[in-house]
C-alpha cells in the first residue's frame, strides 16, 4: 500500500478531528475536495485511487486540478483558493509525516491562492426590509414561520447556519431578550432582539407548539431547515416584494444581503450615536442632577455591542 492512503486517513481521524476539532462543516468541505481531487486524478492517469502516490500530486497535478475546477466546474476563485486550502492543510500535516517528500510537498506548498476583485457589500434599505417582511401569509403556518424566521436574520444579522441551528431553548423573551447561538469559529454568541422581533417570537412560539430542544425554525417534518431551503424562502419572499417595492427587482437577495442589512443598521446607530454625543458640551448635564462624563475613544461605545453582529 502507497503512504498516501493512510497518511490520508490520519489527517481526518487524527489531525482534524482530535487534534483540532474541526467543525462537521469543514470535514464535509475538506472530504468533498479530495474526493474531487482523486477523481480528478483517476481519470487523469487512469489509476485506482487505492494505488495513487504522493508523486501522483506533485505541484503541476495540482496546478491542472484547480484550473479545471474554475475552467470546467465552474467554481469562483473562492472556492478554488478554499479547495487549495484543504489540500495546503493535508500537505502541511505531510511534511511531519513522510520527509521524505519534501521537496514535492514544498512546491505543492507553494502554490498561491489567486487574488479576486472583491464585490460591494449589499444590504438591504429599510424600506426594502419592511417590504419583504409584510409578504409572508400570516394566516398560514408556513407564513408564519418564514416572518419569524425574516425578522431575526434581519435584525440579529445571525448566519444561515445560526438560523437553522436555532433551538427553542435559545430564545429568552423575558428581561434582556435574546437569542443564542453557537457561532463561527465555535463562540457562543447572545444577540439582543428587539421589541418588534420579541412579539413576532412569542406569536410564532404559541402557534408552534413543540419540545424545548426542537428547531426553533423547522420544516413541514420538524427537522431543521437546510440552507438551500433558507436561500429559496428568502429569494421566493422577496421576488415577491418587488411587486411594491421596484427597488428589489434588479438584485438578488440572499440571507448574506440580511446579515449585512442587520450590521449597516447597527453601524447607523452607532454614528448616531456618536454623533449626539460629539455635539454635546463636555460637562453638559443630560437631566437634572446627572452631569455627562468624557468616554475615552478607544471604549466601545454601549449602544455599538448590542447591534453589531
């Protein structure tokens, strides 16, 4: 048997999954790169994937490997330098492995993830919010699900994975209302709500009976919702909205255009804030009795940590 197999196995089972704990979203994103990569290489070189070497993935293999992912997959350059992500991480963990390769894994090594022209961060107007949350049929229990669920991503600029994985147990709709979640990166993360998104929670929670532990967002089964069915209801609601509010016609609104709405609206609170607050005398009081203290600049100001997402 050739050391790639089982240096590949050890990577998983040792390297990721013990040693840093990676998350079941980045072994699904590193097993589909290299299930790409030994068939790309098998009909290649017309070789079993048992039998491949670390010769077979020498630098100009891998060089063709991500050309036919952008040339003949389709793949953005995000998902190119994501896929030599994986395949620098397995090659890393190589080089302590089998020394013996270093100069091939070196070259591989030295491959450069290819630079990209980054897009303007879309967001959503207020109006543009408003419109697209007054569309779902309340009357309805899908209706009622997909407000609930449009009124949090919009304003806790929650990401889809967080949405999904919500439970009912996550929400507290009592004093300092919030929701939380487990996050990128695996922080634990508590989202302030609103007065609007606490009543929207505790109608959709009465007219959704179900155990503490269940989604809070769930499906027609009660299983949690995928991303792509998130994607759609988002699209479907807003294409929609676009009907009385024209604005909406000529983009493509996806639940990212919703967490970025929620942290442009965050950062507008934040200048307002700043912005009354540069404009009062220093020592001004704010009422009677109180007197206005400086805040040193480089302190995050209250109202900033409780919209920012």
């Amino acid at each position: 048997m050739s050391p790639l197999a089982p240096t590949l196995q050890k990577f998983f089972t040792d390297r990721l999954l013990t040693q840093r704990q990676v998350s079941p979203a980045t072994i699904a994103a590193y097993r589909d790169t290299f299930r790409l990569l030994l068939g790309f290489i098998a009909d290649r070189k017309k070789l079993a994937p048992a039998s491949f070497d670390f010769t077979d993935l020498d630098a100009p293999t891998i060089g063709a490997f991500l050309t036919h992912l952008e040339n003949e997959r389709g793949n953005s350059i995000r998902t190119r330098n994501a896929r030599l992500a994986a395949i620098h991480s397995l090659f890393r963990f190589a080089a302590l492995e089998h020394p013996e390769h270093a100069d091939l894994i070196s070259r591989v090594l030295a491959i450069p993830q290819k630079r990209f022209d980054r897009e303007i961060v879309a967001f959503l107007t207020k109006e543009e919010a408003e419109a697209i949350l007054v569309v779902p049929d309340r009357d309805t229990w899908i209706g009622r699900r997909d407000h609930a669920l449009l009124t949090v991503a919009v304003q806790t600029g929650l990401r889809v994975a967080e949405l999904t994985g919500l439970r009912r147990d996550d929400v507290v709709l009592t004093t300092g209302p919030h929701v939380r979640c487990r996050g990128k990166g695996r922080k634990q993360r508590s989202t302030p709500l609103t007065a609007g998104a606490v009543t929207t929670l505790r109608e959709w929670l009465k007219a959704h009976d179900a155990q503490p532990d269940s989604p809070l967002f769930p499906s027609r089964h009660g299983t949690p919702l995928s991303t792509d069915a998130v994607e759609w209801l988002v699209n479907k609601h807003a294409t929609a909205a676009a009907s009385h509010c024209p604005s909406l016609a000529t983009r493509r609104i996806t639940p990212h255009v919703l967490r970025h709405s929620a942290a442009v609206a965050g950062a507008r609170k934040h200048r307002l804030h700043t912005d009354l607050y540069a404009r009062r005398p220093r020592g001004q009081a704010t009422r009677p009795g109180q007197v206005h203290t400086s805040r040193s600049e480089s302190e995050p100001l209250q109202a900033f940590r409780l919209t920012a997402c």
